[in-house]
C-alpha cells in the first residue's frame, strides 16, 4: 500500500466524493418517492391504485420484505463465488454497497460497478482485473435471467404454464432466450475462427475481449460451487417477491405470465435514473397488462414490489458502505488461486489477446 501523501490525499478526496453520491442519490430517490407519491393522489385516475395500497396486507408485506432480503442475500454469495479471493467480510461489503449504489446512483446500473473500482484501486488491487471479475459477475446473473426468460416462454408455449397468447408472448420470447444463450456460449469458437493473427478492427477486439468474459463465465457454469445458486436466488427471489406484492391485493397472475412479464418488463431499469422511478414501474405495468394482469392490480403491485426492491438493497448498502469505508486504507490480503484446471479459461483468453 502506498505511502506517499499525494496519493493518500486523492484517496481521501475519493472516498468523500463516493459518500457524497450515495447521498445525492438518497436524496433525489426521495424527492422522486414524494413526487410519485403526491401524482398518486394528484390524478383522478390513480384513486383505484391508491384505494388497493391503502388496503394492502401486511403480512405479504413482510413476507415480500423477506424474500428481498434474500434476493439480496443471493447476490452477496454469487459475488463471493466470483470474486473468490476477496476476504469474505470485505467481499460482503463490498456486494451490498454495489447493490445501493447501484440502485440510487443515475448511471444506469453502472453505479455499483464504479464502487467496486474505486476500492479495488484503493487497496492497490488490479482494477483491470476487477474490470474482468465484474464482467463474468455481471455475464453470470444475465444468463440466469435470459434462461430464466427461455425456460418460463418454452413452458408457456408447451402449455405447461399459463399465458395469454401462447404462440406470440410466450413460445417467441423462449426462443430468443435460447438463441441468445446458444450465441454467447459459441461467441468464443466465433471469435476464434475470426482471428487472423492481426488486429483485426474493433469488432475482432470486442469479440476477442468478449469470449475471455464468456470462457471464464463457462468456467464458473462448468465447475460450479454450491454459491451458484446465489445467482439464481437473486433472480427468482425478486420474482416470487412481485407474485407476493400482487397477493397482498388478492389474485396473483399466473407464474408463467409474471415471469414472462417481470423479465421483458424490467428492461425499462436501462433508463439511468435514481431508482429506476418512473422507468422500472412503467416497463413493469405495461408488460404485466400485456401479459394479462388487471391496470390497477399491476400498477398497485409494482409500486409496492418497486418501493421493497429499492429501499432494502439501498439501507442494507448503505450501513455495508458506512463500515467500508473506514477500512479502505487498510490492505488487502487475497486467497489463493483456483486448482490449475479451473484456470484454463483464463490461459486461453491470455492466448487469444496475443493472437
């Protein structure tokens, strides 16, 4: 660790500008909350929604509250599983303080990320590393949803599950899904074929850097650690937790249909702002009307899902950011490499980047 004050004063000057984002962006959640609220009881077409939230059932509630924090708990262990040489207390912080970061900063979800670089530059770690980490990280928990999506729209379009339009918004919508997975999975034998021993332009360079990403995530898929399933709980537990929101006010949609419906809906949380407001509830409520659900059902049921899916991840964060950042002069102590077998993947992509 470094001990020259220039380098120690920018790292302070660091940490202080990350703590005033997480405020910054506290605060405009909070104005935007008020907002959303004051519009609720503004516009007369909202009084139906606001009559079901004043009905709610608190015991759903809770149990919604539950299943967060074990969405939650889901992303902390799959983090673990990915950056397996981080000391377990810091790799728990760190996962946490991403998670609120991401959720209050306006960057698209790239807040969390920026968070994790900041320290791992801090404690004089390899941030091209971390970059790399994060990519497989990232890479891992998508392909848990695009399977989610292929899985739940092969089930619906087989009959098995139900949704409306069986053909169009389900059996489609699987395909993709494994379209989508087939592609990336093969995207490092495409990236081998193309390489011709020069540079190759920047599509050659994307898919080179690519394939190391996704040779890595099939490493973590084909020796996996019981801590997989930490990205699977942090997908399905955010699923179940809608299907409750929808409980508290009496009927649930189908499974089929809220799976198709939450994981096409929530592309609208692209839209980098605070807390996704605004976008996350209007991509959900459109796509749970599309899939069948009732307009004040789903917009009730997604204001309560969005309200417990930001402010969970955002104050278990912020305490996890609050005991961090005393702690980021300290050094950093990493585990041991993996066995020599889990790290082929890392050889190959090495080879591809000198090809």
């Amino acid at each position: 660790m470094s001990t020259e004050p220039a380098f120690d004063a920018r790292r302070e000057d660091a940490a202080q500008d990350e703590g005033v984002r997480l405020r910054r962006g506290i605060v405009s959640l909070v104005i935007l909350v008020i907002l959303v609220g004051a519009l609720l009881l503004a516009v007369p077409g909202l009084e139906d929604v606001v009559d079901r939230l004043q009905r709610v059932g608190p015991g759903w509630i809770a149990l919604a509250v539950v299943l967060e924090v074990a969405s939650c708990a889901g992303y902390v262990v799959a983090f673990r599983m990915v950056f397996y040489r981080v000391p377990a207390l810091l790799a728990i912080r760190v996962a946490l303080s991403e998670m609120a970061f991401g959720a209050v900063v306006p960057a698209g979800g790239a807040g969390g990320i920026a968070l994790g670089a900041w320290v791992a530059k801090a404690k004089g770690g390899s941030l091209r590393r971390f970059m790399e980490r994060s990519a497989v990280l990232f890479l891992l928990t998508s392909a848990v949803n695009v399977a989610t999506l292929a899985l739940a729209g092969l089930l619906v379009g087989a009959g098995l599950l139900h949704a409306p339009h069986r053909i169009v918004l389900g059996l489609v919508p699987g395909l993709v899904g494994v379209a989508v997975l087939v592609f990336f999975w093969y995207l490092p034998l495409l990236a081998g074929l193309l390489a011709t021993g020069r540079d190759g332009g920047r599509v050659a360079r994307w898919l080179r850097t690519t394939a190391g990403v996704v040779e890595d995530t099939k490493a973590e898929v084909r020796h996996p650690s019981p801590r997989i399933l930490g990205a699977v709980a942090y997908l399905w537990c955010d699923i179940a937790m809608l299907w409750v929101s929808f409980r508290a006010f009496g009927e649930a949609p189908p499974v089929g249909a809220l799976t198709l419906a939450f994981l096409i809906g929530y592309l609208g949380n692209v839209i980098p702002v605070p807390g996704g407001i605004g976008a996350l509830d209007g991509g959900l409520t459109a796509a749970l009307v599309l899939y069948g659900a009732d307009p004040a059902s789903a917009a009730a049921a997604v204001l309560v899902y969005h309200a417990i899916v930001l402010w969970i991840p955002t104050l278990l964060g912020t305490i996890a950011f609050l005991r961090l950042r005393p702690t980021i002069h300290e050094p950093i102590v990493l585990g041991p490499e993996r066995p020599p077998h889990l790290r082929r993947a890392a050889r190959t992509r090495a080879h591809a980047d000198q090809l």
